[in-house]
C-alpha cells in the first residue's frame, strides 16, 4: 500500500471515529480504497465485481438456474432472448446482480434478506457488443428507485446505428414478455426491463443500473445535507457537537483534498421499504480512489 493511501485511510479513520451516519439506525463509517495499481481500472462495474454484488454465469449456468426458478414460459422467453443476443452481440458477458459484501460493523453483517432466501441468480444482468460499436446492456427494473444528481446522468448516444436500433427493438419485444420472478417476495421488481446504450464497457453498468433503479449518484455535500440544518440550531458563538464538527470536517476533506468526489448509492426495495449502501468516494492525484462506507434503511 502506498504511503499516500495509508495516510488518507487513517485521515478517514480519525475523522470517522464514533461518528455515526443516521436515517432510521445510526450505522458507523469504514474507510475503503481502491488502488488502480493493484486493482485496475475503476468502474462501477469493476468495484461492484470486487465487492461480489456481481457474479458471473456462463451461458449454459445461467440457463439452468432459469430453468429452476422460472416457469417454463418464462424459460422459452428466456432461450430465445439468450439465443438473440449470442448471434448479435460479442463479448456477451451475464451476471447476476445482489448485494455486496459488507463490513461487519454494518446492519451486524447481515443483509435486509434471509441468507436462505438468496439463490445464485438474482437480479439477471446482460452485457454485449454491437458489430457496429455500441455496448447493450439490460436487466429488469426495480420497483422503486432513486434519481442521480444532473452532473452524473450518462447521457444517452448522439446517434444509433440502423441495425442496432432494430437489435434494440428485437430485444425490447422479448424481454417485454419476461416477468423475472425472484427466489425472494420482499425485493420488489417491476414487470418491465430497461435496455440502454453506451459507447464504452466502463460505462454501461452505471448507465444501466442507474436507469434501472439500483443505482444513484450524489454529490457529498447532497449526501451530508443535514449539516445546514443543523448548524442553524446554534448560535454563532456556540461550541458545536462533537459530531457535527466531525460530519463538516469529513465534507471537507472530501471536497478539499480528493478529486471528483461522488456517492454511490445502492438502492434496494425491500418489503416496499429502502435499504441503502452509500459508498462515498473521492480520487487521489495517483488516481486511485479512496473513502468510506455506510448505509441506511427506512425498516
């Protein structure tokens, strides 16, 4: 590890120490890093493969956990779609899509759903290759979802090839008859998926999960947005709290000493309320990304 990262991790660490982010719980913050050295290049799709909210399915593995978990309807739907894109897409990769691993000291280690009510396909995520140059990627849309702030939407391509935008169609016509049903009750999904388009691999995992209601992107001071409201329930000369001192101290250093700083919100929709694992990060000038993790519920 470098020095540099070394000493921003126990920055962090300092600043955070006792500090508590609160929405319904009060839940601490761990420091987390990612070092393109070691790591390679970020991208949500590469820190979410990192942190196992993605897994990766062969074609065939992907097939048989579908033909276990949907009706035989679905299935065929299934085959066709699979068949669909293998003939028209390279570098067709399919994951399945669920929760992180978190640290221990957050929600005690747990996820908002029972272990055994987890299968190995979970949210089923597709990515390909068009002949012409555009990457597709599609999953079904959650029932409920969170917008990113105008600065960080990925904006949608200038222009489609003719015979992409027929592939699209293509798609769109099979998936509007595949209705995911999940292992689970409580993780609400709608009967519809998006389809989306980027002109870079590194792109389209955070455009589609964005639009599809699993992910939103926050600045920090959006993210720390009860500052305000809570310094003016002192007077000017008043000593501060302990812990606000600390949560305008931790903007800071987000806003002064790392560059392009964001949160990554994981939004899910469970029992029709909100579990939320927020990952507020910010780059160093080596381009590594460093900061912190917390989460938040409404149960």
């Amino acid at each position: 590890m470098k020095p540099q990262t070394q000493q921003i991790i126990t920055t962090l660490t300092e600043i955070t120490n006792d500090l508590y982010y609160s929405l319904v719980g009060d839940e601490p913050y761990v420091t987390v890093f990612w070092e393109v050295e070691e790591q390679g290049e970020f991208s949500v799709e590469n820190f979410l493969l990192d942190n196992q909210a993605l897994t990766p399915f062969a074609p065939e593995d992907f097939l048989d956990q579908i033909q276990q978990t949907q009706s035989p309807t679905v299935v065929e739907h299934y085959h066709n779609l699979l068949g669909l894109l293998q003939a028209n897409l390279s570098e067709l990769t399919i994951y399945s899509y669920g929760f992180p691993e978190l640290p221990e000291d957050l929600f005690n280690g747990d996820l908002p759903i029972n272990t055994d009510e987890l299968t190995p396909l979970l949210i089923p995520l597709l990515i390909g290759l068009s002949p012409t140059g555009e990457w597709i990627a599609l999953t079904p849309q959650q029932k409920l979802g969170y917008q990113s702030s105008p600065g960080f939407v990925i904006t949608d391509l200038e222009s489609v090839e003719e015979t992409t935008t027929t592939l699209v169609e293509q798609i769109q016509s099979l998936t509007s008859q595949i209705e995911h049903q999940l292992s689970t009750r409580s993780w609400k999904l709608k009967h519809a998926w998006e389809v989306v388009l980027t002109a870079s691999r590194t792109s389209v995992i955070e455009k589609l999960l964005s639009q599809a209601g699993f992910l939103s992107i926050t600045e920090i001071n959006k993210f720390l947005r009860s500052i305000e409201s809570e310094l003016e329930e002192f007077a000017e000369d008043e000593e501060l709290p302990t812990d606000l001192q600390q949560t305008i101290e931790l903007r800071e250093y987000f806003n002064s000493q790392l560059l392009h700083s964001r949160v990554y919100n994981l939004n899910y929709n469970i029992s029709d309320e909100s579990f939320t694992i927020h990952y507020a990060l910010g780059q160093t000038e080596d381009g590594d990304w460093m900061g912190i993790v917390t989460d938040s519920f409404t149960f």
